[in-house]
C-alpha cells in the first residue's frame, strides 16, 4: 500500500501521541528524585559514549586522518539509530575499521544542517586532512565523502540505515581509510529490502524531525573528544 503525505503526517501524529502518553506517566514519579538531584548532561546520560567538546573544529593537516561528521543529536539527545543500535558501538566499529588501515579518525559534529550529505562534505570538504570523511545522521544513514566532489554526490551512500549491522559500520570506517591512502576499495556490500522503506518511513521520519530540533543555523562545526565507557 502507498503511503502518501497525508498518512505518513497521521502516522507520526498518532506516534507522537503515543510517546507522550507513555512518557506522562514516568515523568511524574520522578519528579521528586528530580528535584532531589541536579538533571546529568546529555552526554553523560548517553550510554556507552561520552562526547566532550574541544572547541570549534579546524582543518586538519594530517593526510592519514578520516573525520567522522556527526549530526547535532547524535549520541547526545539521541543516543540509538532507527534499529535500536547504540550510537556509542556505531562509533566504536568506524574508528576500528579506520585504526585496522593505519588512518586516524577525529569526530566533528556539525550543527547547521541535519542532511548528512551537507554533514559529509562539510567534513570532507572542510576540515579532513586527507579530505576523506565519513558523514553520520542519528537515524544511522551514512555516506562516504570527498573533497572535490559535489555536495550532492559521494563516494559510497548507506540510506537504508534499518539494514546497516555494526560489521557494515566497521566497513565503512575500513572503506574510508583507504580512500583516504589513496586506494580504490570495492564498495562495502549493502543488504537491500524494498521493504525496508515502507515499513520504516514514518519512524525516519520522525527521528528526523527530531533531529532537526537541534539544528543551530550558523553555529559552528564542533570538533568532540570520544571516550568509550
């Protein structure tokens, strides 16, 4: 069945209904406790990963580094993609993959936008030493980017985020890496489910909405220190 315009925005009603009335609940018992106790930061309360700003990201001299771009809520106000998968493992396999090939990863959050094309080239384009960078949304689509390349286009496009496993993950930060040494690497083999965009398209749509909350217009690219709890 096609899902017009119209379904998808009753869709997403009928779900933001659903997580207010679940969440009314909760939040009124934990009042007390709250007042109690002053509120954790949204990095803290982010499990498995704590982001910690440096200061405002610069351009990188190192020709082996791979930046990893991360959207505005990403393992912060948001902490899992679409699937449930913890933003902290997602990160821990790319900078695996791109440490196996010998690369340096540095992860930069970007706050004006919420498009990864627009997170991957601006790393890319901006601030990766090798002008290789890998851009990230907190629903888990991913692309990979590269300097001299139109924003619209790309090296490698991950869009079916509910079919990406942290093995893929790991191959993109592989992937990555070598673009970034100058090789040709075979793209990372992709599941593909036609599926997968009808039965996922009002809950993407949401997160993106979500996303979007955080964007800052104008504030700039973040460069984030990553410590893995």
């Amino acid at each position: 069945m096609a899902i017009n315009e119209q379904m998808l925005k009753s869709i997403i009603e009928d779900v933001l209904k659903e997580m207010t009335t679940a969440d009314a609940a909760p939040a009124a018992e934990a009042a007390p406790a709250a007042e109690a106790a002053p509120a954790e930061s949204a990095a803290a309360a982010a499990e498995g990963v704590e982001l910690t700003p440096i200061g405002e990201a610069k351009k990188g001299t190192d020709a082996n580094e791979v930046v990893i771009g991360i959207s505005a809520a990403f393992a912060e106000e948001q902490t899992t993609n679409i699937i449930g998968v913890p933003h902290s493992a997602i990160l821990k396999e790319m900078i695996a993959g791109i440490e196996e090939e010998g690369c340096k990863a540095r992860v930069i959050k970007v706050y004006r936008s919420g498009d990864v094309a627009v997170i991957g080239h601006d790393c890319a384009a901006e601030f990766s030493g090798s002008g290789i960078a890998i851009g990230i949304q907190s629903r888990g689509t991913a692309l990979i980017h590269q300097a001299d390349l139109p924003q619209l286009a790309n090296l490698e496009l991950f869009s079916q985020c509910p079919l990406i496993d942290l093995d893929t993950y790991r191959a993109i930060g592989k992937n990555a890496a070598k673009y970034a040494k100058g090789e040709s690497p075979s793209p990372v083999p992709v599941k593909n489910d036609q599926m997968a965009r009808p039965a996922y398209q009002a809950r993407a749509a949401l997160l993106y909405l979500k996303e979007v909350q955080h964007v800052v217009l104008g504030k700039k690219p973040v460069e984030m220190k990553v410590t893995f709890k």
